[in-house]
C-alpha cells in the first residue's frame, strides 16, 4: 500500500521596507540657503520614496507569489490525500465503522494474514471475510470487506460448531468427528449444490489449525437456524456441525461473491494461533 510522496516548498517572507521620512515640521518655512537645503532634503525624499515603492511593489509580487505556492502546495496535498491508498490502521478503522460488532483486532490480523496470502500468490482479489468468534453468535459477527476501499460489502450473522460452544465459541478443533468450528486462515475453492443447497468449499492454511478443513467438509452454507428472529427468540444462533452457517437471506450472494481463491479467516485471540501462523506478522 502506497503513500503520498510530501511536498516542501521554501518560502522567504519579506517584510515592508523601512521608511525615513526627511520631511521638515510644517511650522518651520525655510528661506534663503536653508530653501537650497530643503531643496535638496526633497530631492532624497523624492528618492527614497521611489526606492520604497519599488521595494514595497517587490514584496507585494513576492506575497503574491508565495501565496500561490502555498495554494498550490495545499491542492497537491489534498490531491495526493485523495489518491493514496490507506493505511493498514485506516483500513481496520473503515471496516470497524461499518462492522462495529468486530474488533479491532480481529479486523487488523485479518488484514495481516490477508496481506500474507497475498504475497505468496495465493490470491490476487481485493476481498477479505472476517468472522470474529469472540463475539457471541447472537450479533453480526461476519464481514466482507474489500481492501482496497474499506468498504463492507456485507457484515451478517454466522454459526459455528456444535463443538465449539452455545452462544460462545470457546473449543476449536481440527479433528474429524469434533463438530467444532475451526480457527485459522482459509481459501475459498469451489462451489458445489449439496443437502443445504448452493455451498462453498474452504481449504485451510493453517495446517495445525485447519488444514483437514476440505477432508471434514467445512464449507459455507445457508441454514434455517441463523437469522435474527431465531436469535431474538433463543438469545443465540443454531449450531452447525463445525460449518460456517449463514442466513438463508444473503448465503447465495456471499458465496457467490467470495468464491475462487479468496480469504477467509476464523479469529479468536488464540495465543497458540496468533503466534504459530504462517500468515501472521506475530508468528515465531
């Protein structure tokens, strides 16, 4: 992500020349030789005032001038402002302001394994899912955000594993047969129609973590049991068996939307995660 490239612009401000008046009092009338004195008292002032205008005319164009540049400098600042992508803390900031359930830090490690990902060629698009499972399945806890913009595309409702917890996930697995959700960085492969209708299909990155995500069939899906209604009425979502399980509502937009090599990423402030992945600026 670039950024702006500074402007300097040196400028010297002149201040208004010092006059000296060599004007006589108005009470004294000279004659005589003091007239010739006073005649050429005159003849200076004549000439320093010519001189003061001349300089006063300098420092006028010399404002003028510095005036300009500032205005200029100014237009390219805000110019290059408006270009320059953001930064990696804007970016979070943006994508937090649209999707406030998720923190920070789980929008800044996305951010970062995206980044990861993406310097490793596994990916060449703009988009990152970001679910945070720190934040109890009964809010809004999922985010598509293009990080190019900081724009959220959609910021809906998830579940997770039955292994994983009620209205918490709090146990994450990788291991066939646990129904629990899993931790981690994912790619987005193909999709498929199957018992839950239009699905998408997840490889995972992080061996340790999800690696056996495609073998345990951890896809996303659409369910009845994930809507506002049944959270309402529950105080939290169903639970899926270790799927990411969206509403019935946006499943099919989503899914077609980050389908084809794009990342996903399951955060919660696992320490073992956060300091083993290959993905993370943290990792050892």
């Amino acid at each position: 992500m670039g950024a702006g490239i500074p402007v300097r612009i040196r400028h010297e401000v002149i201040g208004p020349p010092a006059i000296r008046s060599t004007e006589e009092p108005s009470h004294r009338r000279p004659c005589g030789a003091a007239a010739d004195a006073n005649l050429l008292n005159s003849t200076a002032t004549n000439e320093a005032h010519k001189s003061a205008m001349t300089k006063s005319q300098s420092h006028t164009r010399h404002a003028a001038l510095w005036s300009a540049a500032m205005l200029f400098a100014g237009a390219l600042t805000a110019h290059a402002a408006a270009v320059a992508p953001p930064s990696m803390l804007q970016l979070a900031q943006r994508i937090h302001a649209q999707a406030p359930n998720i923190g920070m830090a789980a929008i800044t490690t996305s951010l970062e394994a995206y980044v990861h990902v993406r310097e490793e060629k596994l990916t060449d698009k703009p988009l990152v899912t970001i679910v945070d499972y720190s934040v109890s399945s009964a809010h809004r806890r999922l985010a598509v955000a293009d990080v190019e913009s900081g724009k959220v595309l959609f910021y809906t409702y998830v579940a997770h594993g039955k292994g994983s917890g009620l209205t918490y996930a709090t146990h994450f697995s990788n291991r066939p047969g646990t129904d629990a959700s899993s931790l981690g960085v994912f790619l987005t492969a193909n999709t498929y129609y199957g018992e839950h209708g239009y699905s998408l299909r997840l490889k995972g990155l992080d061996p340790k973590f999800n690696g056996d995500a495609y073998q345990r069939d951890i896809v996303v899906h659409s369910a009845w049991y994930v809507s506002k209604t049944f959270a309402l009425a529950h105080g939290r979502m169903g639970l899926s068996w270790g799927c990411f399980a969206l509403s019935r509502k946006v499943e099919s937009a989503i899914v077609h939307l980050i389908q084809g090599a794009t990342v996903l990423v399951g955060y919660y402030p696992d320490p073992r995660w956060l300091h083993s992945s290959a993905f993370l600026k943290t990792s050892g």
